[in-house]
C-alpha cells in the first residue's frame, strides 16, 4: 500500500436520538442518527401503524360491507 495516500480512519461515537451510543470508526467522526439498531422497528419487532389523516379507519369504513370475491 502506498504511504501518505488513505484518510486518517480514527474512532467514531454514533449517537442516536433514542440515546444509545456506538462506538465505531469513521473518517469523518463522530455523528449523530435519528434511528439505530436498538430503536429501529424492523429490528425490535414493534411495528407501528401510523394512521394519517385517517387513511385506515376510511378504508376501513368503505369495504366493511362488502364480501370476499368467491373462487
């Protein structure tokens, strides 16, 4: 490998807004994230449906008296 030529690659603190910390490295520092590992939905498993403008209870209210289409 050339000498001289690679960024300096020095330890990193991640911060995320749930208030954990990771400790990584980086080129550019330390950073902070709005969502990590610990606090993402698709890792821990609490998936929330967000309901905007109630988009759901419409939809809901539309096709509650209709039937399945038969095979």
């Amino acid at each position: 490998m050339k000498q001289g030529i690679h960024p300096d690659y020095r330890s990193a603190r991640v911060l995320c807004a749930c208030g954990n910390v990771i400790e990584t490295r980086s080129v550019k520092g330390d950073f902070h994230v709005d969502v990590c590992s610990a606090c993402h939905p698709f890792f821990t498993g609490k998936h929330k449906l967000l309901d905007t403008a109630g988009r759901v209870e419409r939809f809901r209210k539309k096709y509650a008296g209709t039937q399945p289409a038969q095979k």
